[in-house]
C-alpha cells in the first residue's frame, strides 16, 4: 500500500464512525426495508462502522509491512498521527529514518510521487459527481425506474474516472517545473537549500491566503534562517511534500 493512502487512511479513519452511522440511519429511516438496495446500505453501513472500531489493528498491519518504516514514522511524528499508533523505535527502523537503503527511483515510483513540481491544473468537478451520486440516491428512495444495481454500477463508473484522471494527469513540463527535489537540495524558482543545512521544517497556515511550509536551515554564516515554501498554487499536497523531504533530507542529508 502506497504510503500517501496509508497516511489518509489513518487521518480520515475517525470519520469511518460518522459515515457508517449516517448510512445505517438512512437505511432504517426508509419507509421501505425491502430489497437488495436496502441490504447494499446496512452491509456498507456495517462496514465502516467495524473499520472504525479496527483500523488501529489494520493500520499497524500496513505499518510493519511498508518497506519505508522511517519515512512514515517521520511524516506521521511531524503531523501528530501517530498517537495511538505503535512504533517499535528499533535500531532497524532508525536505520531507515536516517540512512534508507532503497533508491530514490523506487521510492518515487512505489509511491507515485513526483520530485518535479509545477502549478495546479484544472481540478476535476468533484462538486458535481457528488451532486450526481446524491440524486442517485434521491431517486431510489422515491422508486424512480432505475434499478438499485444501476444506480450503484454508475456510482462505481464516476469513481473510477476519478481514480483514471488523477492517474493520468499531465507531468509538469520543464516550463513551468517551480520547485524541485534534487540530490542537491530544494530548488524553490532559483533559490537551492541543500539537504545538510536543513534541520527541520513544518507546515503552517499562518501566511495570509497562503499555505506551505516553514523550512529551517544554517545559511552560509551557519546563522538559523526560515523560509517559507509557499505551496498553495503548487499541484503537490502537504503528505506528498512531507514524504518526498522526508526521504531526500534522509538520503542526502
């Protein structure tokens, strides 16, 4: 399991609880408790409802089964989700927090990530897929003349568009590449940090309309020095970010 999922997993696994007890109100809230779509939604319901009540067991089961212990300890330490997650800190996996032994090539495959980083394209409506499964929803509860398993099979189709898009997406092009992860360093527009000057680094809301990331370094005079990763506009997420320092400051640093 790609890394990326097993950290959204974790974050959004208290949700679970919410979606499964909505789900199941729904599903006794209707008049009708008959046929094979009312079973569809008590079964899903069921589901997220015990995923919650296990996800510790399945999360720890990724966790020792990751081939990158060390960048997931760090991302999950820097990010506080790691709380009720146990670690074992052996001499193994401080191994591979501070001197991972897989190449950078694998790392980025495995794990799609891109250490070439340009602006954010056009995102996919997700606005109106969601509209769009809601009335689904909507008519079956009304016995409209569709079929539980049509409204199910489309609502699998438009998932897996999305899933289709996000694999599909263009790669930025030279032109308009504005930060990139080298062997070097950082490289934000023309300003290179290397990794052994940095020390650490978070991600903050704190600028004004802007996010990114606060990165600590020694300059040339080997004074502290701050600066700011603005990454709003940037087509890279703050988990993609934290996993691709995370390895490169491990690898390099």
């Amino acid at each position: 399991m790609k890394l990326k999922n097993i950290i959204r997993f974790i974050e959004y696994s208290y949700i679970l609880l919410f979606f499964g007890i909505i789900i199941l109100a729904l599903a006794l809230a209707n008049q009708s408790k008959e046929g094979a779509f009312f079973f569809f939604q008590l079964i899903l319901g069921g589901l997220a409802v015990i995923f919650y009540f296990i996800r510790l067991y399945i999360i720890n089961y990724f966790i020792r089964r990751t081939p990158y212990p060390g960048v997931l300890y760090d991302v999950l330490d820097r990010t506080n989700l790691s709380n009720n997650i146990s670690f074992e800190l052996s001499e193994e996996l401080m191994t591979e927090v501070y001197k991972p032994a897989y190449s950078t090539e694998e790392f980025l495959n495995n794990n799609d990530l891109e250490s070439k980083i340009g602006y954010k394209k056009a995102g996919f409506p997700y606005i109106i897929v969601t509209l769009c499964i809601a009335f689904l929803i909507y008519f079956s509860y009304k016995r409209a003349h569709i079929d539980w398993w049509y409204n199910a099979l489309l609502i699998i189709t438009i998932l897996h568009s999305i899933y289709k898009w996000q694999k599909n997406k263009k790669q930025p092009t030279s032109a308009n590449i504005v930060m990139s992860f080298t062997e070097e360093g950082l490289l934000y527009y023309n300003t290179l940090i290397t990794w052994k000057s940095i020390y650490d680094w978070k991600f903050t809301t704190e600028q004004k309309n802007m996010i990114g990331f606060n990165i600590e370094y020694y300059d040339v005079n080997q004074n502290n020095t701050t600066f700011f990763a603005d990454t709003t506009n940037l087509d890279i997420n703050r988990f993609e970010f934290l996993l691709l320092l995370s390895h490169y400051k491990s690898k390099y640093g």
